[in-house]
C-alpha cells in the first residue's frame, strides 16, 4: 500500500476567534481548532492521532515536518505493543529528526483530560500535583455535527473549572470524520487523546485517567502500559487511576459536592444528551446511570446527586439492558455481592447470565444476539412470576 503523507502544518487565527492547526494527511484536511485557548503546531500530535490507522490500514507514515527524537523512540516501544496486541506489523515513520534542544517544562502547565465522568472526576479530586486545565475534546465520544451536545457538554466542564479555580479548554477535530484518521477508533483513542496534550500551548503534563483497573488484564486504546509512551521531550503523559475499580472510584468521590452536583456519565451524553431537562446532565435509565445509581444507593448517597433524571425502578432499567462486558460483569457481581433488594439482586443476576451467553456470540451478528436476548427476556419474566422478584 502506498504511504501516508502528513503534509506541513498550517497555524491559522480564524476570523471567528478561533485558532486551527491542520495538516492535509493522505491528501484530505485533518485539523484541530478551540476557540478558548491557543493551540500550537505539533507533528507529535499528528504522530500520536495517526499512528494506531496507519498500522491498522498497513500503511507507512511520512511527515513533511520535523519529529521530536523521544517521540520517535516512544513509536517503536508503541508499535511493540501493538503488533502483540492486535497482530499489526511495525510501520516505517519517515521523518527529519527534529534539531532543536530539548524544551524547559518548569513553568509549563498541567492539563486534565476532563468530560465529568466518574474517572475524569476522580483523578481532578485525588491527583497529587496542581492541575491548570481541564480540557474536553468535541469530536471524540460527542460527534462533531453535535454542537449542542458538545456546548451542554463544555458548560458542565467550565462550571467545575469556576470552582476549582482552572482554566477550561474545549478543542474541536474533524478526527473521526476523516477517511483514514477516523478509522479504529476503539483502539486508537489513546493516541487521540495524546494528541490534545501536544496541541496545547504551554501544556507539559497531560494526565489521562485510566478508564479499566489493572486487574483486567488486556488491550484496549488506552493503557497504562502505552499511554505515557505517546509522551514527547516537551510533552509528557501520565496515565492515572488504574488501581481502583470503577466502583471503587464512585465510592470515592460519593461525599464530594463538587461531583454531586456535577457528575456526568449518562450514555445518552453521547447521543444529544442536552435533550434532557437543564436540570438534569444524566438520564437514570441507561447501563451506566444505574450502575452508578447502585453504588451511590449502597454509599447512602443516592439524594445527594440530583442530576439524574430518574431514580427509580433500577431492576427495570437493567432488564433492558442486552449485555455488558466481562468488566462490568464484575462490577455488577461486586454490587451485588455487597448486597441489594431482591428484585435488584434477580435483575443483576439476569443481567450477568446473558451477558456471558451474548458475549461468546458475536459470530451470530446483532441480530443474532437479540433474537436470543428476545428469548431470556421471556425466561426472565416467567422467573419473575415464580420466584415473586
């Protein structure tokens, strides 16, 4: 396959106040713009936006521009791990090293990756050293033709920022819009979310909050393994938090007021979440708000959060649920095991026995797997008249 190309990047002060980084890559536009801070050009963010595509698609990377030594270095430990991972060969990163000193990091600042979640929430509350500014990116999780969505999402992050005294930063990408950058996602958003660390002006720590606990072993886009590897000589990552269980962290951050009247996990949040009422950033209902909910219900917490929508019939609500991951079967079971109602412990159960079933289905197709999350929902039912759950 041919090369891809990662042609010279273009600083631009738009006349909407914006400030756009962009580079065309493999002949289409590839750009990253905020509108709150400024921004400055970074190959490595390119480096580390792109790398995970151009093995997936076999392709080798060429940069018009200068790449930071350490950087490069960092590559070749990268692609170690991700030719074991995922079975992709090595590709060849064509690049003039870049001559320049390695830069002075003593007065630059720190930045968080921030959407309001449980980890992101976790890390602004216990991380160890000053944070300067929590950054969200629009065109990742929430998509880019979701303005509204992506203002809802940003006024939540700059309400947190108010209080903790930080600047906030929204960053916008045609990332996942663009014909190669946007392929892999699953497993190359550890890279994208690099990339915002390099794009900053003055930021030369960011710190990405570990999504899964280091319990759980295997590969996912962001690792505790490969996310400092994204690091450059001017830009460092530090991956935080992967010693606790998502339980473990909501648990940890239950009595903060901050997080009660702020915490924003609904799933919904990535569909046009700023449907829901102003009232509300959460709706109640999905996977992620009641497994929440059941935590928060255990800690005595419950009240204390009113940014959700809903509260109520949480056995319900899992009933609708189709599956989840191996992960959060363990998260549910660990719920359960603490203990809970009865028709909460009959609809968590039920959950965790479908879940191991679909999983091991993927080859019968969606359809396939709700043909027969048809039938365990007729089976739960009639579970539920005999057992009176």
């Amino acid at each position: 396959m041919k090369q891809i190309v990662v042609g010279k990047l273009v600083y631009d002060d738009r006349q909407d106040g914006a400030c756009r980084v962009s580079a065309k890559v493999g002949g289409e536009p590839l750009w990253f713009e905020s509108a709150n801070t400024r921004l400055r050009l970074s190959p490595e963010g390119f480096g580390s936006a792109l790398l995970v595509p151009a093995m997936s698609h076999g392709r080798d990377l060429v940069f018009e521009d200068p790449l930071c030594p350490e950087w490069l270095a960092n590559s070749q430990k990268l692609m170690d791990y991700f030719s074991t991972w995922w079975g992709w060969r090595p590709i060849n990163i064509v690049a003039e090293v870049s001559p320049i000193p390695p830069a002075d990091t003593s007065d630059c600042r720190r930045a968080l990756c921030f959407s309001g979640g449980v980890d992101s929430f976790y890390s602004l509350l216990t991380y160890p050293r000053p944070i300067d500014t929590l950054v969200l990116v629009h065109g990742y999780d929430i998509h880019l033709g979701d303005e509204d969505g992506a203002r809802f999402a940003f006024e939540n992050v700059q309400r947190v920022a108010a209080e903790r005294h930080m600047d906030a930063a929204m960053i916008r990408t045609n990332y996942r819009k663009h014909p190669i950058a946007g392929k892999k996602y699953k497993y190359a958003y550890g890279g994208a979310i690099a990339a915002a660390g390099h794009f900053l002006e003055q930021v030369g720590e960011l710190v990405v909050s570990s999504g899964l606990p280091q319990a759980e072993k295997g590969a996912y886009g962001s690792h505790w393994d490969t996310d400092p590897l994204w690091s450059s000589r001017s830009m460092t990552i530090d991956h935080y938090g992967a010693s606790l269980t998502k339980n473990d962290k909501i648990r940890a951050i239950a009595t903060n007021p901050l997080a009660q009247r702020n915490l924003r996990i609904c799933q919904q949040n990535f569909y046009g979440s700023f449907a829901l009422s102003g009232e509300f950033l959460n709706c109640g209902r999905c996977q992620k708000c009641v497994r929440t909910l059941l935590v928060l219900q255990q800690e005595g917490r419950l009240d204390d959060f009113k940014n959700f929508a809903n509260k109520r019939d949480l056995d319900r609500h899992l009933d609708r649920v189709m599956r989840v991951s191996p992960v959060f079967i363990k998260a549910y079971d660990e719920i359960r095991r603490r203990g809970v109602d009865r028709k909460t412990a009959r609809a968590i159960r039920a959950l965790i026995r479908r879940s191991r079933v679909l999983n091991c289905m993927e080859w019968a197709g969606r359809r396939g797997r709700k043909a027969v999350f048809r039938f365990f929902k007729w089976f739960d039912a009639v579970e539920r008249k005999i057992t009176g759950a």
